[in-house]
C-alpha cells in the first residue's frame, strides 16, 4: 500500500480547522451590549448589577488595566431555534493561548447568582437545552482587564504591574457577543477526531493501531458533506465508534485524572484580584459537576476558600454542597501553596495547622496529603511536619524544571532530616495545568520511570497558574480515553484514591534522602529583599507574642490574644505563598507586602509589650526580656531580668592602616579598605580567615539570566566579578569601639559598622545598602581557613548538610541554596558560623591552596535587580545583620542564629524578674513555640526539637502546677502511639532521637 499518511493527517488538521470547528455554532444573532466602567477598585456585586450603562459595540476597545467594565448583555432567542441548544458566546477580547493571564469575567444572572466564569478557553453560557423560542436573555458580566504581563516576547520590563503606574490605556478590543445555536453532534465529532487525531500522532508509524486509526479518519472526512457539515457528523462519527471502542492493553499505564486550577494566591496579579479567580474558577468548576458526573476537581490552599466564603457567600453555597458530594474536594492541608525552602519552623507547620483546621472546621474534611506542585524545591526537614501535621503524602510537579538533572523516580519515599519518611509522587505528565491532549498523555506513559513494578500516576488536569480549571472539552477527551487501545488509560479521582492506589502497588518504593532541591529559580531565594525581611522579622515577631502573651495569661489578669494572633498568623502565612515570598510578583503585590508587614508588626509589638508590661510589674528594676531559647547575658529562656554585664572591647590603630578590635576573645583586624584580614581566636590561637584572603568583601556580578529573570541565577554570573575594595571612610564608629566603613560603586552606597560584643565570640556586620543598581547580583564573602568538605545549613526543625565539592553534576547544580538564620563549617574541634538576621541565598565553594591548605568561602546573597516582573526591584535602602562566629560548634550556630534574631526587649521600671513559664534544662533542645492551646482551653503547648542531630535527654519545667500531660500532633491532638513522657509534678522527661520533633499540651492544674 502506498503511504499516504502524511496527506491524511494534514487533511484532518485542516478540515477540522477550517469547516467542522466553525460548524459548532451554525447559527447565531448578535447581543446587545452595554457597559459600565468602575472608577475604581471593583465594587459589590449589587452595585456592578445596578450601575448605569452605557451601549458599546463589538470591535470597541474596553478597558483600563486592573480595571472593572460591567457588561450587560440582552436579546432574544428566535423562536425558530426552538428544540436546540443555544449558547450565549461572550468573547471579551480573549488570546486562547493565554488562559488565566489575561482579561476575565464572572457571569451573572439579574437576581446577582453567578452563573460561571469566562476566560480563554470557556466563553459559552448555556441559555437553554432545548429552548423553546422566544426567550428573553438578560446576563450581566464582571470583566476583569488585567493587562498581560507576560507577553509572547517575555521578561520585558513593563510598568504594567502596578495600578500607580500601569496608566489607563485600553487593554482589550471587544470581540463576539452573539447568542448561537450549539451543535451538539458536531462538537461530539471534534472531540473524536481530536482524540484520534492526537492518540495517532504518538504511536510508532509502524503499529498497526495507528493505520487502523488512520483508516477511520479518512472515511469519517469522506463522510463529512463541507457544506452540510452538521447534517453528516453523525454519519462521519459510525467510522470512528470501532477505533473508539477499541479497549486498552492489560499492560497500559493508568492515569488517577484530578479536575485542577493551580491558582498562584498572588503573581502577575495582585492578592484582590485572585479573590475574583477563585470566585470565577470555583463557579466554572460547581456548574461543570452538575453536567459531567464522573468529574472530580481538587482545590487546594485554605486561604482561597476563605476568600470564598467571605466574598462570595452565593458561590460558596454551591461549593459546600459539591464538598458534601464528594466531588470538590479540599486538597493539601495548607494555608496556601508556599514556599518551603524560606518558611521558618514554626511557619511552616503552621501552614499546616491552619489549613488543615479550616478543612476539618467547615468540612469535617481530615487532608492526609500535601498538594504543592508548583512550589520551587524542598527543604530536608519537611517529610516530619508533614507527618507531625497528620498526613502522610506529598505531590508536586516542579521538579521537573531542573535543567541540569534529572529525578530518577516518579514515585518514591522521601527521608527528611530525622529519619521521616513521605510518600511522595512527581505527576510524569510534567504539568499541573494537563489538557488531557494526546501528546500529554502519551508523555506520561512514556516518562514514567516506575515501569515494572508501579503503573498509576496522577495528572492535575485543568488550566491554572491564572485559573480557569477544567473545560467540558477536557473531561470529554477524558471520557474517551477510559479505555482505549494505544493509549494510557484515564479515570477521575481524588488524591486520595490514587495515592491509596499509587501506594498499595509499590510498597518497597525507592527512597530519596535530604533535600529536594530545584535546579532553577534559585535566585528566588535574594530577590525583594524587603518581603524576605519582612517574613523572618513576622515569624519571630509571632514567636515572641505568643510567648508573652502565654507567660502573661498564665502569670497575671492579662488576657491572651486569640483572634489577633489567628489572623495576624494567616496574614504572614499568605505572604509565603511561592510567588510572593520568592520575589516573583508583580510590583503591585510587594508593594502592598511591604506595607502589610509594617501593620503587622506593629500590631504584634503591641502585644508584646503589654504582655510585658503586666509581667514586668510597677518598680524600678531594668528588665531584659529573653525570648530566644537559650540563656543569654544571665537571663534565661524565656524569662526576663537584670543582664550580666562583663567584658569589654577595645579599639586601636593598626600599624598598616586600619583598626584593631579586641575583646579577649577574638582579635580583629580592619585594613584601611575596611576589609576584615584576620579573625583570631585567642583561645583556640587560631586565625579564621585563609591566609592573604579578607572577609568582609562586598562582591558585584552581572546578573542578567536566559530567562525568568526574577526567578533565576544563571552559573555563568560568576565568570565576572568585581571586588568593592575602595573605601571612602574607614573610621571609628560612635560608641568609640567599633568601625564604620562606607563605600560607593555605580549609583550605590554601602554603609558598614564592625563590632565585637563583650565576651562573645561574635563579629557583628551591620550593612546598609543604599541600592540602585540594574541588573547587578551584590554578594558578601567570608573566605575561612577550614578544611571541609561538607557544610550545615539551618532548615525547618534542624539543619542538614551539603557538600563544599562539585564531584557531579548534582553537586555542582547547587551553586546557589538556601539556608535559614546560619550556616557552619567545621574540622573536627574546630568549625565557624556565619548567622543573619533575614538573608537566605547563600554559596560556599572550597580550593586548595598552595601551601596545602583548604579555603572553604562562604559568600552570603544580599540584593539583585532584575526588572522583570517588577522593573524597580529592591530599588533604595536596605539593612543587614550578620556575624561571623570563629570556634562555633554546631550548638553555638544554632544559639548565635536565634540571637541575632529575636535581641532582647528591655523595660525600665519593673518590679522583679520574669521567671520563664517553660523551662528547658538541655541546650540542644530548642523551644520553637509556647503558646496558649488554640482551642481555648488554657492549656499550654511547647513545641521543641533537638537541634544538633544527636540523641537528648531533655527535661521541661513548667513554672505552673500540670495536672496532666499529652504529647500531640501539630494540631493539638493527641497521639494516639506517642509513649507518654516521664512526669514528676511540673517536671517533665523526654528522651529525642536527632532533630526529632515533639509537641506537648500542659493541662494546668
């Protein structure tokens, strides 16, 4: 036979293009339009209902960006259409190719019930199925002009991503508005040949299923009259029902299909505007489950059904009795999508506590799995919270971005830093937004790595990032594609169900230890500077409240802050979602981060100092509050009173320029460039710093990645950098003890103070960055005398290690990573720290020297300036601390990281000391969280964990009378297989493996 397939396949592109596509809609009249433009941010449904209109036309260009047009739309079915099915087509001005990123709608009905919402890819409105002729239509419509950020040319500085400065503009040109008769075979026929037509393209050409498929398709198009395309598509669908028919293999892969609209909580838009995507998706997806009954659609992040239920108590009505269905299904157990690298402990078991409780409060709903697709790598100390939280499963997607390496498993075990495992599942269909398209399909079946002893994996299946969700297109193909031979085969189901499945066949799944690092967006750990100090300085800023707050309730009349603290909790949690904590948004969202942490913190300082001022008393007595977990200048954990104060500092010319700082501990010299050249641990009689090296050294690279340009850190930055040697002031700073340095470079200015506290071990780095440089990476390095091949850095509930060497592609892949408040370095007896107050990018590389020594440089990430998507990034002032901890041990790591931290709260005129409300007697052993019990009980919750990776004997005291004891999940609930710690009164014993996790409730007697 002669092969003619390449003239088939294109036949079947174009006549399904060009002649049965159109023939969908046979028919239609046009609608009359009108529209009101909202001169501000949107307004209640009731008033975008009840404004005055004004005609427009199609062809007319609408709207301003981030603005709100209420369209009203009417007319009247002809009654000769009666018996069909008529569809209003509401095209706004939609690019298909660009669901979720651009201009939107929600469709009303005149009483205010929304009816579903319009993007791209699902502009039709059903008015009736039949219609009986003569109908009057009467739909109102919410659109949303956001403006497209990111554009077919990408990453082009815009100033559209922000309402201050994105101007007024028209962004769209109003396209068809016409009620239309829907062709119910025809649009059948499309989905048939579609699916064909896509299953037939990934089979070998050599299979005899593909030339069976071919031969199908041929005589349906024989079979389709041109001109009469609707009054043959049923006769061309008979050619196509034996290859529809055709049953799957036995052996085919098997596909858990998951209804989906990864919606990002903030990105290219701002947090107000994904309150309106929520509501448009959630209405799309609530009205696709009453006319599609095997479909199933999973939402995550609690935050997004709050929004919900607080601005869209109509749409949120439908979606409760879709959850009671069992077919919307709350998905993930968190607040929101975050980020996991950045969040500190605390933070990210919270993610937990709060979303989970929100779906166990409104649904009874208890989410053993932990939904995170998009989200940008994972730290090592993850799989225990996960666990600790109640679940048991984790899904993402986005390792599979890595550019360098690729993951060796789809389904496997993930080992955390204490020995915890997760079963934990990468959707080989490598996307969360599947189309159910042949090609995807196929993909899947093709990648999946398990072959031989698993055959289930997930596809997210809907469109996302922006929102839109499933399309009845998508769950049509999914319909055909059950069971059908050449092709995987697909099903609807919750994560639940496939992860039991997905479970029960691969019991001895492979294990992965550490870290799931991603190999891309690593520069999302430096940019927006200020959202990232925002975060930290939020965290400790909740620890401290809870902890007084806790301390004052139990001790005097003061009463403990519930509903503040709740809401301030979920307000910080929101701001860690992966696009906002990351630096990855839009002007608009840092913009209004930046201000919300400023209210935040100004409403938790509050707080805290009344809860300080109760404990405190009237008197004379100066107070030091201690809310760090280790004692410090003599006042304890927790507690509060008159600070040691011993040692002192010294200050004096160096010989060679510069200054000598002394404290009888460390030694350190300041050469006239204002760089550090040596730190001398008098008494280790050890230098710090690699010989002819200095610390101290501001660094500054081009910075300029192939794409993504706030996300990414391209390897090749470091082939150029310029040292900032030259100093314009290199002085004494004003307490007469420390340095002050300042330089300029570019439009820049840095500020510096040097100083050595008392009877510490502890150079202390205050750095102030007047910044207004383009796309430039500055780094701050610390070349150090030690030879080691692996270093630590701070992650959720501990530390884990990397290696200093880049034996293989995956060590050298990790160029740029993330550590919390230190990272640390050591031989054996002998390591050194380098702790911050709010930076998270780090590198460490390692050389051996000419006199055979090692130099391990740690160069710690301070500020980039990349100008997409937000083109004045990190633009003006900004301030750091660090230090530098020669001789640290890993205990002293952890206790200079939470120093620097969380300083001590003073208050003058107390009447005696504050002894701590929790006691530990165990320096490895870190209190996280003291807090009254969410349920408001009165009991106390102490959260802890041993922080060295050591085994603890560790004893509390309480400084309450317990009546009893319960170790507890993360939500405050018992565990049922804890074993029940040692008790005698208010002393408690536990024993912890390494960097084990452990909450307890104290009931007060």
């Amino acid at each position: 036979m002669h092969d003619d397939r390449s003239l088939v396949e294109a036949r079947l592109k174009r006549v399904l293009d060009e002649r049965i596509r159109p023939a969908v809609y046979p028919e239609s009249v046009p609608l009359e339009v009108a529209v009101w433009n909202a001169p501000g941010e949107p307004v209640p449904v009731d008033e975008g209902l009840s404004a005055p209109v004004e005609p427009i036309e199609a062809g007319a260009r609408w709207g301003a960006p981030w603005g709100t047009s209420w369209f009203r739309v009417t007319g009247t079915v002809p009654q000769e259409w009666a018996g069909k099915t008529v569809e209003a087509i509401l095209d706004l001005g939609f690019d298909e190719n660009m669901p979720g990123f651009q201009c939107e709608g929600l469709v009303y009905r005149p009483d205010g019930t929304p009816v579903k919402g319009l993007n791209p890819r699902n502009q039709w409105v059903r008015i009736g199925a039949p219609v009986e002729g003569g109908e009057e239509v009467r739909l109102h419509v919410e659109a949303a002009s956001n403006p497209v950020i990111l554009d077919y040319h990408p990453f082009r500085p815009t100033q559209l991503g922000d309402k201050e400065t994105a101007g007024s503009e028209p962004q769209y040109k109003l396209e068809r508005m016409d009620l239309a008769v829907l062709d119910e075979t025809v649009w059948q026929l499309v989905i048939d040949l579609e699916v064909l037509g896509e299953l037939m393209a990934e089979l070998p050409v050599e299979s005899a299923r593909r030339w069976d498929i071919l031969r199908a398709v041929e005589k349906a198009l024989d079979a389709v009259d041109l001109q009469n395309v609707g009054g043959t598509a049923a006769a061309a669908r008979t050619h196509l029902e034996g290859v529809l028919s055709a049953p799957a293999v036995p052996s085919a892969h098997r596909i858990s299909a998951v209804g989906h609209a990864h919606i990002d909580s903030a990105w290219l838009w701002p947090l107000r505007e994904t309150v309106r995507k929520v509501a448009r998706t959630t209405s799309n997806m609530t009205a696709l489950l009453e006319d599609e009954p095997d479909f199933v659609f999973a939402m995550s992040q609690a935050q997004q059904w709050a929004w919900v239920k607080e601005h869209r108590p109509e749409v949120w009505a439908k979606v409760k009795k879709a959850v009671a269905d069992g077919r919307f299904v709350p998905a993930g157990g968190m607040w929101v999508e975050s980020d996991t690298n950045m969040p500190g402990s605390e933070a990210m078991a919270r993610q937990f506590v709060h979303g989970k409780r929100f779906f166990l409060d409104e649904f009874g709903v208890e989410n053993e799995e932990a939904w995170l697709p998009d989200t940008f790598g994972f730290a090592a100390g993850l799989p225990q919270i996960i666990k600790a939280a109640g679940s048991k499963w984790l899904l993402t997607q986005k390792i599979s971005w890595s550019q360098t390496n690729k993951f060796p498993h789809h389904t496997f075990q993930w080992e955390g830093i204490d020995g915890t495992r997760i079963f934990t599942h990468f959707p080989p269909v490598d996307t969360y937004n599947c189309s159910m398209k042949g090609s995807e399909i196929a993909h899947a079946a093709k990648n999946f790595k398990d072959k031989g002893v698993a055959r289930h994996s997930l596809a997210p299946t809907g469109w996302g990032d922006g929102g839109g969700g499933t399309t009845r297109e998508m769950v049509a193909k999914a319909a055909r594609l059950r069971d059908l031979e050449g092709s995987a085969t697909v099903v609807w189901e919750t994560p639940e169900k496939f992860f039991e499945k997905a479970e029960a066949e691969y019991p001895n799944a492979p294990v992965w230890v550490g870290e799931l690092y991603l190999e891309l967006h690593r520069a999302t750990l430096t940019s927006q500077a200020k959202t990232k100090q925002g975060n930290r300085r939020s965290e400790h800023l909740l620890r401290e409240a809870e902890l007084w707050a806790a301390t004052a309730a139990v001790r005097t009349e003061f009463t403990y802050p519930y509903e503040e603290l709740d809401r301030l909790w979920k307000t910080v949690l929101l701001h860690q979602f992966h696009d906002i904590l990351p630096g990855s948004s839009i002007a608009w969202v840092h913009r209004e981060a930046r201000k919300t942490y400023e209210a935040v913190a100004e409403e938790l300082n509050g707080i805290i100092g009344a809860a300080q001022r109760a404990l405190a008393g009237e008197g004379t007595t100066a107070l030091a509050f201690n809310s760090a977990p280790h004692i410090r200048d003599g006042v304890p954990a927790g507690g509060a009173r008159t600070p040691a104060v011993g040692g002192e500092c010294t200050l004096v010319p160096r010989t060679d320029g510069g200054y000598v700082i002394d404290n009888g501990r460390l030694r350190i010299e300041i050469d006239e460039r204002g760089l550090v050249v040596s730190a001398f641990d008098l008494a280790a009689d050890r230098e710090t710093l690699a010989p002819g090296k200095a610390a101290n050294l501001l660094q500054i690279h081009p910075d300029f990645p192939n794409m993504w340009d706030a996300w990414d850190v391209d390897e090749f930055y470091r082939n150029t950098v310029t040292d900032l040697v030259d100093a314009d002031e290199v002085a004494p700073g004003d307490d007469g003890v420390s340095v002050r340095i300042v330089r300029t470079f570019g439009e820049s200015k840095v500020t510096q103070v040097l100083s050595l506290a008392p009877g510490e071990w502890r150079l202390d780095i205050a750095t102030e960055v007047d910044w207004h440089e383009t796309e430039k990476f500055l780094k701050l390095a610390f070349p150090l005398d030690v030879h080691a091949e692996r270093y630590a850095s701070e992650t959720q509930f501990g530390h884990f290690f990397r290696p200093t060497h880049t034996n293989t592609s995956w060590e050298s892949a990790k160029f740029e990573a993330c550590n919390h408040r230190f990272v640390h370095m050591e031989e054996p007896g002998w390591g050194v720290a380098v702790v911050n107050d709010s930076t998270y990018g780090h590198d460490v590389t390692r050389a051996v020297r000419d006199d055979g020594g090692t130099t391990t440089t740690v160069r710690v990430s301070l500020l980039r300036a990349p100008r997409f998507p937000d083109p004045e990034t990190d633009q003006g002032v900004h301030r750091f601390r660090h230090a530098l901890v020669p001789g640290a041990a890993i205990g002293d790591a952890v206790r200079e990281g939470w120093r620097i931290n969380l300083p001590e709260r003073k208050v003058v005129g107390g009447a005696s000391e504050v002894a701590p409300l929790v006691a530990v007697a165990q320096d490895a052993v870190v209190v996280t969280a003291v807090k009254l019990a969410d349920d408001g009980s009165g009991d106390v919750i102490v959260r802890f964990h041993e922080s060295r990776g050591g085994r603890s004997r560790a004893t509390l005291t309480a400084g309450f009378e317990v009546d009893a004891v319960t170790v507890t999940d993360l939500l405050e609930r018992p565990l049922a297989d804890a074993a029940a710690p040692e008790q005698d009164g208010n002393r408690i014993t536990l024993k912890l493996r390494p960097f084990e996790l452990v909450t307890l409730r104290l009931k007060r007697a």
